[in-house]
C-alpha cells in the first residue's frame, strides 16, 4: 500500500514506546510529525520532571524526533488538562468514586482535542504507542487487545468512539515490549532502556490524597462517619475523597480482624468497613457504555454484531474490572439509557464504582462502562 500521501500526527511522550512507533510509522510509508503535549500547569511543573507529561520528556521526544529525522512540535493543553482531566480526577474522589484519568485523557484529549491540530496539519490519523491493535475495515474500526498480554492497553481506549477509532493508528500492537526495546537500541535512540512509569502522569509520588490536598485544599475535603456493615459506628475520618474500595491502610484499629473498606456514600459522607467477604460482588450496573460494532469480522464470535441494538437481550463475554485484572466470565444485558448489567458468573473482589468495566469477546472490545455504585449497605 502506498501511503506517502499519508500524514499522521504521532503523540511523542518521550518514552521508548511513542519512539519505536514513530519509526515503524516511517518505515510504513507514512510521512510522520512528532507532537508533544504540555500539559502542566505552572505550579506543578518542579514536580513533573520524570513525568511523561514533564519537561524532560518533551526534551526526550525532540531528541527522538530529530534522529528519526521527523518533525516535532508541542501543543500547549495545560488549560484542557486540568478542566478535563485533573478536575475530573478530583471530582470523582469528592464524589466517593475512582476515577481513571487515563481513560478520559485518551478520550478527551490524545484522540479527541488533538484531531484539531491534526487536520490544521493535513493529517490523516493520530498515532499513538499504545499496545493495542485497532484493525479498519472499510467505514469502521475494531479494537483487540495487543499480543504482548503483559502490557496490553486495549482497557484504555474502550470510550473511543467509532470517529475516533478510525482515524487512528496503533503499531505497537503486534509487538513485545522487549521488540521494541530491541529495535530503540537498534536505532541508538537513547530512550531505549527508560524506564516505564508506573504512576499517574500527574500525581507525584503516586500519593494522590497529598495531591487532592494541594489541588482541592483542606476545606474542600467531605469529613464524616466511618460505620461497619452491621450500621455500627466506628470512628471519624477527614474525607471521603481519602478513601477507596478494598482500601485496608489508615482505617480505625481495635477490630480482631483485618478491616477493609467496601463502600462509599457521598450523600452522608459515610465510609463503610468490612471484612474480606464483604468486599465479594457478583453483579453491578455499568454507565455511559460505549458499543462497539464488530460485525463481519467472520472469525467464529459468538457475541452480538452490535451489542447495543438489543436492549435486554444478554449474551456472554469477559469483564475487566480494572487495568490490571484478569478479566471474569460474566453474562452482559444491555439497557436502557446507555447502561448495562454484569452478572459475573464468579464473584470478584473489590469492584470499585468509577473504574471502567470493559467487556471483551476473546480479544475484540465489544464495549465497556463506568461501574455504578450498589444500593449503600448501610442505610442513613
């Protein structure tokens, strides 16, 4: 295919990811422009010099581009950062949810404001490293897991939507992380042995309550009432933005077993403990679901073309509850209003409302939600 006519505009985090991927980008015949995205704001940036959203990275990422011999910009979104991504963050804690930055940031910014940018550069896709492979069939696009299971980040594109999707490019997804390392040094890119961060881009340390603190301060936090599931009373605490589901550290001690907390109600500020069993759950309520159609695809699936046409009508499929999990059978029931409930066909541990429910048939995203909060377990 001859794609020298093809402009792509690639999201450079300074990383070896973003790097190798704008290699393979020009070794396909793209005609490829590097872009960074600054996007803190001033009073963070002493904080931020390891962070892909740092100033070192942007220095990293200009050194890659100018020895793949690309160009390069930065695009200033601090003002759309801290509205989309860091307010959302914080208003979810507030709200006694989890959130996920890295789902909004990809949806709302990466695949999202960045297409402005893109077109006023004639470009034709936005490319970014993640390991996930987004397959064009023609007028759609259909998202599967990337074949390094370890590093897979299909999770995080699920919100995309079809626009989106099809105006993106993922080249990474077939491959290893060690192959793409392999091929940095190769390069003598001298990001090929940086290490991946672990954290959210923006939080320092990973201690998002000394965050919260610093972005809401103290008078914004929603003290309360710490109660056990049999509705008895506990002890005070200093916020319920200070809290998540399957939290064990920083709960008041004196119980003979080891406590955990299993709910959150920000309507009474309430912090709910348990023991382990407590934290079980086998069915939940997702929101805001996002269907991906995947007709045609003629490899044996079993799940529906386009889950979101049959209202009520279930079917069977895998749930990841978060990032890092396994993913759980469960039978899926579309409804009304952009929901949909999850019965797991095993119990797990710790859904958390907030997080992203995303639901897969094999490899193929067919969709995912935000997980809603149950009825409280201990009534006000």
């Amino acid at each position: 295919m001859n794609r020298s006519r093809q402009r792509v505009l690639l999201g450079m985090s300074g990383g070896v990811d973003s790097s190798v991927a704008g290699y393979l980008l020009r070794e396909q015949g793209y005609d490829v422009i590097g872009n960074t995205m600054k996007v803190w704001p001033q009073d963070c940036i002493s904080r931020a010099e390891d962070k892909c959203c740092g100033p070192q990275a942007v220095a990293d990422a200009r050194s890659v581009a100018h020895a793949l011999g690309i160009p390069h910009y930065v695009v200033d979104e601090a003002d759309q950062f801290e509205r989309v991504v860091i307010d959302y963050f914080a208003s979810e804690y507030q709200a006694g949810r989890t959130p996920n930055p890295c789902v909004m940031c990809n949806e709302k910014l990466k695949f999202g404001n960045l297409w402005s940018k893109a077109k006023a550069l004639g470009c034709d896709y936005i490319a970014t490293g993640h390991y996930a492979i987004i397959e064009h069939h023609g007028d759609r696009a259909v998202l599967r897991k990337g074949v390094d299971s370890r590093k897979d980040q299909s999770y995080f594109l699920f919100s995309l939507r079809q626009a989106q999707l099809r105006r993106a490019l993922t080249p990474l997804g077939t491959m290893t992380k060690p192959e793409i390392r392999k091929i940095a040094r190769s390069l003598g890119l001298k990001v090929a042995d940086k290490i991946d961060s672990q954290e959210i881009c923006f939080v320092p340390g990973n201690d998002y309550k000394a965050f919260l603190r610093s972005h809401l301060g103290e008078d914004e936090f929603h003290r309360g009432e710490i109660y056990d599931v049999d509705g008895n009373f506990v002890g005070e605490h200093d916020g319920i933005e200070l809290f998540t589901i399957g939290q064990r550290k920083g709960l008041p001690g004196g119980s003979p077993r080891p406590r955990y907390v299993v709910d959150l109600d920000p309507a009474t500020n309430r912090v709910v403990v348990g023991e382990a069993d407590d934290l079980v759950c086998d069915e939940f309520e997702i929101d805001r679901v996002n269907w991906h159609p995947v007709a045609g695809l003629g490899d044996g699936r079993q799940a529906p073309t386009n889950p979101g046409d049959d209202v009520g009508r279930s079917f069977e499929a895998t749930v990841k509850i978060r990032y890092n999990h396994p993913g759980a059978g469960a039978t899926v029931t579309p409804l009304d209003d952009d929901r949909a409930r999850v019965r797991l066909h095993e119990a797990q541990r710790a859904v958390t409302p907030g997080q992203a429910a995303v639901i897969y048939d094999g490899d193929v995203v067919l969709g995912g939600g935000w997980i809603c909060r149950r009825e409280a377990l201990v009534p006000a």
